[in-house]
C-alpha cells in the first residue's frame, strides 16, 4: 500500500535524510520518499504492520509534523 503524507517543515536536504531513515527502520515499510520542495512523503508499507498512524508518529518523533494527505 501507498500512504501519502505532507509536512511543511522541511527546510533542508538533511530534514529529507532524516525522514526517510526514520521511515524506513520501521517493520513493514518497503520504501519512503520524500520531496523537500512539496513537503511531499511517499510511503509503500504493509498496513497491517505499519498502520499509517505510526508513519505519522514515526515523522512526529523525528522532529516534525505531519499529517495523512490524499493528495
């Protein structure tokens, strides 16, 4: 599955990095992506383990808000 999520507090290549290795050291995400200039994460997990609940709190905790986005 495809969760997109947005956050507008990505002011550098380093918040991208960040992200992304958070995202991705939790079970069940296969791949995350994330697009500084949109504030755009693209995230293909397993729902049933990675809910998107705890992508939102896993970017929480990595020091920036987020929200679930359907676009």
């Amino acid at each position: 599955m495809k969760t997109l999520l947005r956050s507008q507090e990505l002011t550098c290549p380093s918040c991208v990095a960040k992200i992304e290795k958070a995202l991705k050291d939790v079970p069940g995400v296969e791949d995350a992506k994330v697009f500084f200039n949109t504030g755009r994460i693209e995230v293909q997990h397993d729902p049933a383990i990675a809910p998107s609940a705890k992508l939102v709190e896993t970017v929480q905790a990595a020091g920036y808000k987020a929200r679930v986005s359907a676009v």
